[in-house]
C-alpha cells in the first residue's frame, strides 16, 4: 500500500505543478481557455509523472530492504485515523463552505489579490490585468482557483 500512495501522491504533485505551469505559460500568452488548458495540463502531467519514475524517483522504497509488516488492526487503525483527519481537516469544510462564515473573515489577500486574479484570467484568458494588487507578482495558487473555475463552467 504505501507504493500506491507514494504514486498518488507523486501524480498530484505532477498535476500541481503541470497545472500552475500551463497557467502561468498560456496566461502571459493569452490563451488561458478550456481547449487549450486541459489537454496541455494532462499531457505535461503525464510526461512529468513518467520522467519522474524513470530518473528513479521511486528509489525510497527499494532503499528498504523489505516491506514493514505492522499487525492487521494496527494498520487498519492507522488508515482510519489518517481518514478521519481527511475527513475532518479537508472534505468537511469544503462540503460546508456554503454555510461557513467565510465572507465575515475573509483576509485581505484572498479577496484583494487570489480571487480576482483567478477570476481575471478564467474571464478573459490572460493575466495582464495589472490593476489588481500585486497582480504582477508570479501565481500559483491562482492557477488552481482557475482550473476549478474551468471546470465548474
């Protein structure tokens, strides 16, 4: 099991990364759309997850000379737990997020700068609009805001 997630966990890093780059690639171009977004982001994921395992990236767990065995419930306790903070840290306050209080504690940087820089370049595809404060500062954060946006329609 802690290969499968070691991939998972490596996949994502890919797709965050692929994802930021594309935004930030077709962003200055702007080309920021969903035809060119989505098959470029998968396409650089995919070649950064085979570069990545093919330059070794996988060589932790072939340092180990075998596998750990922890007793059955003890890893099913450990899975439980780990789930449960997923559950609680993660899934619960993005399932909530329409009936939380964030708009009474919205701090100044996620309402002056993350979203609207989002919203610029999902709205118009570029992000050239430098009226937004410390709009000419590099985004990664606002990357993903978009991608979400691109995908909710």
């Amino acid at each position: 099991m802690p290969r499968f997630l070691y991939r998972l966990s490596a996949f994502l890093l890919c797709f965050f990364f692929a994802g930021v780059y594309v935004a930030q690639v077709l962003g200055l171009a702007g080309l920021y759309r969903a035809w060119s977004v989505f098959p470029l982001t998968l396409a650089l994921t995919g070649v950064a997850f085979w570069l990545y395992f093919r330059r070794e990236g996988g060589g932790f767990f072939e340092s180990f000379p075998q596998e750990i065995a922890f007793p059955r419930w003890l890893n099913l306790l450990l899975y439980g737990l780990g789930l449960g903070l997923f559950l609680l840290l993660v899934f619960y306050p993005v399932a909530a997020w329409p009936y939380s209080t964030v708009s009474e504690t919205l701090h100044w940087d996620a309402g002056a700068y993350h979203f609207p820089k989002a919203v610029e370049l999902f709205k118009h595809g570029h992000v050239w609009d430098l009226s937004i404060p410390y709009g000419e500062f590099p985004f990664g954060y606002e990357s993903m805001l978009a991608f979400t946006l691109l995908l909710a329609g």
